[in-house]
C-alpha cells in the first residue's frame, strides 16, 4: 500500500498514527507531496482529479480518499 500525504496535515498524522497502532505501519509506503491550489500539480491529479490528501492506494489500484475513511 502506499499513502500518499502533506507532512503537516492533521488528517494525514491521524492515518499515520493509526497504522503505527495497528502495526501496518512497515505495510505502507509513506509518500509526502505537496499540492498548491494554484500550481498543478499533473502527477498527482492522476490519482485522484478530486486532489485531496492524505490519499490510499491500495495494492491492486484502488484509491481510497479521505482520512476516515482510511483509517
């Protein structure tokens, strides 16, 4: 799995916390990344068009948005 997220996002720390306690956390690949609202960011809008973060990318290529939902 890899998790895509903004290192300060409260969201993203809450998923990362949750894998650590869960103990997936040697499971998931951490990919911090950066989107401005005024800058594309075109690899990134391949994931997800909807642009928000922290994003899921399960092993056979689901996305899975939006931190309560990850977690």
């Amino acid at each position: 799995m890899k998790l895509t997220f903004s290192p300060s996002s409260p969201f993203a720390r809450k998923v990362r916390i949750a894998a650590i306690e869960l103990g997936l956390v040697d499971k998931i690949e951490f990919t911090p990344t950066t989107v401005v609202p005024a800058q594309p960011n075109d690899a990134y809008s391949q994931i997800t068009p909807l642009k928000k973060l922290p994003v899921l990318i399960l092993d056979n290529g689901d996305v899975i948005l939006d931190s309560y939902v990850i977690v």
